[in-house]
C-alpha cells in the first residue's frame, strides 16, 4: 500500500474522514500526539489498527469524540466525577474510563465492559471526527512498543505502506499521551499520567488518586514496555545536580562515541551525540519523544537519560522513561 503524506486542508480532511467512513484507517493530529483512527463502530475497521500497528488485542482503544451527544452512541451512564471532570477539562489532553456501550464492538475496547473516551481540542482532530460523522477509535500512530508519534515523519517511519494516509499538521502541541482517568468507581483514579496532571485534578476532586505503576490490571496498556528505541535507555533518577555528577562519572569509564545523552542540567556539550532537553518538565514534555528518537541513531549502543523531578508534568514524562528504560539507576 501506498501511504499518502498531505498537508492539512478542507480537501485532506474530507479524503480522510471518506477513508474512515469507508472502513479504512488515517494517521490525524490530536495536540497529545498523533493517532490512529478508524470508525469506532466499525469492527473491521479497527481491526486494521490492531494489525498496522501489530498491537496486541488485548489492549483497548481510547474512542474520540468531537460533539457530547456522541457519548451516548458509545457510553452507558455518566458517573457524576466523569461530569465533573468533562465539564471542567474537556475538549483536552484527558481520557476517562466510562462505562460501555453495548453497541461499540468488543474489539475496540479488547473485551472489557469499560471504554476511554476523549473529546480531543485539535481543530483538526475535531474537523476530521465531524466530517467522518462517527466517534474515531485511535491509538498513538507507532508501532506497539515504540515511541509515540509527534510528527507526521515519526508515523512515516513506522507505518509507511501499512496506512493510505497521514494527515500532516507539524508538530504536536503537548507532545505526550493524554491522561487517563477512571471515572468508573467512587474515587477517579490516575491510569496514566499526562499534561493534566494529578494536582490539576485534585483541584477539582480532591480525592483523586493516582494508580501506582504496579497495579497493571487496572490499564491494559500499563503491562507492555513502551516508548522504547532500539538502543537500551539508561535513566538516572535522584536531584539534578547529583544525576548530573553521576552522569559524568559513569562516561568516565566507557567509550563515550557509542552513547547519547540526554539531559537537562549540567554541562554535557563535549559530548558528540548530546541532546540537550529544557530544565522546566513542562517545556521539556513537547521534546521528549521526538528527542528519544534522535537520539536512537544506528551507531549507538546505549541512551543516557538524566531524569526529572516528578512534580507537575514530570510526572508525566518520568512514568514514559520508566516504562522505556532497561536500566534505572537511582543516585
Ligand atoms: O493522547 C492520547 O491519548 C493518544 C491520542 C491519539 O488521543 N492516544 C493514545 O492511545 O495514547 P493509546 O492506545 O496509545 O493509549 C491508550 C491507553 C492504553 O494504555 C490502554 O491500555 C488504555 O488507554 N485503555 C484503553 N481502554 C481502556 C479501558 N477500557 N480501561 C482501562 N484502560 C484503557
Ligand atoms: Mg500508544
């Protein structure tokens, strides 16, 4: 198959939301990352996700919506915290568990009775769901296991020939997965963690609590490694300037033309592959996945990563290096 790269326009939405509505699928921007969409409704369709992507079937599909009447063709109910927190943060970076509907097919949601659903703020995003007239079922546009898309050229790499489309729209606003929020029981639990993050939220509901990394059963997707290039990551967790110490003595003992390193604080600038991230997590969150795959070239051996502190949406961006790192080194 041939994938087709197009700018944004009236006439590329319009060819897009043709292909969803005829049961294909299209790479589009979400200001999260970009995604994979086919019409949720359509078993068929979404197959082909679970096949261009080779993501196991067991991991279900966050469903996005563009109009709330739309959740009542996917959702059964509305908890009250759900209401609470679409009313305050939808459209936006945040996903909630929400009870099925019986009519979504059981391959968009892998089986469960439960269905994330997001109401992305991306105008094109918007544009494409209203044009295709039907809630889009999307992925992060990589393939499973890989670094999540923030640029049309990341979904090239990983999925030219098995799309016919990727809408272009440069590169993605937050740069990291939306939050996913279970609004199922009595207190909203954090899944995964995102540009909105848990102090946000407990602004809002203040018993809102965060789901540790172990408790898998919880989100499907939180058993698989993620967000890993092919070089092994090595992340330095601790305070900056003692990451950044640890750093320099760890290049000390190897041959350091074999490694990248990505850091924050401290002076690295000698070394040849260094990609230097901004201090504060919230400019750095944009950066990251696009960085993690520069820093993935063919010569390197081993990716170093100096950490940051988990406040805010640091958060966020350490829950993805931890997911992608072989080797956790705490200082
Ligand atoms: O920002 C985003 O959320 C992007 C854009 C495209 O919207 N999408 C995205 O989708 O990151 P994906 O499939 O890469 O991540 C969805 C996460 C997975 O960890 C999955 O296991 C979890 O949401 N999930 C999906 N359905 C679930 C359910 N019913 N219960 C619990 N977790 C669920
Ligand atoms: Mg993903």
């Amino acid at each position: 198959m041939n994938t087709q790269v197009l700018p944004v326009s009236e006439e590329s939405i319009k060819l897009a939301a043709t292909l969803i509505t005829q049961g294909e699928i299209v790479a589009f921007p979400t200001e999260t990352v970009y995604g994979l969409g086919a019409d949720a409704l359509n078993p068929i369709a979404v197959e082909k996700i679970f096949i261009a992507k080779n993501r196991p079937a067991d991991n279900p599909l966050i469903v996005h919506i563009s109009d709330l009447s739309q959740l009542s063709l996917i959702t059964s109910g509305i908890p009250a915290h759900a209401s609470t927190l679409i009313k305050t943060f939808w459209p936006g970076p945040i996903s909630l568990v929400l009870p099925k509907h019986p009519n979504l097919p059981q391959i968009t949601t892998a089986g469960h009775n439960t269905v994330v659903v997001r109401f992305p703020a991306h105008p094109v995003a918007q544009a494409l769901i209203q044009a295709a007239n039907t809630p889009i079922a999307a992925p992060s546009a990589n393939t499973s296991g890989r670094v999540s898309p923030t640029k049309a050229q990341h979904v090239l790499d990983d999925l030219n020939g098995k799309i016919p489309l990727i809408l272009d729209d440069g590169h993605i606003e937050y740069g990291l997965e939306s939050t996913v929020v279970d609004c199922t029981s009595n207190i909203p639990t954090v899944l995964r963690p995102g540009s909105i993050t848990l102090e946000m939220l407990k602004e809002i509901i203040p018993q809102t609590y965060d789901a540790k990394e172990t408790d898998s059963t919880r989100s499907p997707g939180m058993k698989y490694r993620h967000y890993a290039p092919e070089a092994p990551i090595m992340l330095f967790v601790g305070e900056p300037v003692i990451t950044s110490k640890a750093i320099q003595d760890y290049l000390m003992d190897i041959e350091t033309n074999t490694v990248s390193i990505i850091w924050h604080t401290g002076d690295f600038d000698v070394q040849p592959k260094n990609f230097k991230l901004p201090t504060r997590a919230r400019e750095a969150a944009p950066l990251l996945f696009e960085t993690l795959r520069k820093a993935d070239a063919p010569s390197v051996a081993r990716i170093i990563v100096q950490g940051y502190s988990t406040n805010d949406v640091g958060a966020a961006i350490m829950n993805r290096l931890q997911k992608a790192a072989h080797e956790i080194i705490k200082v």
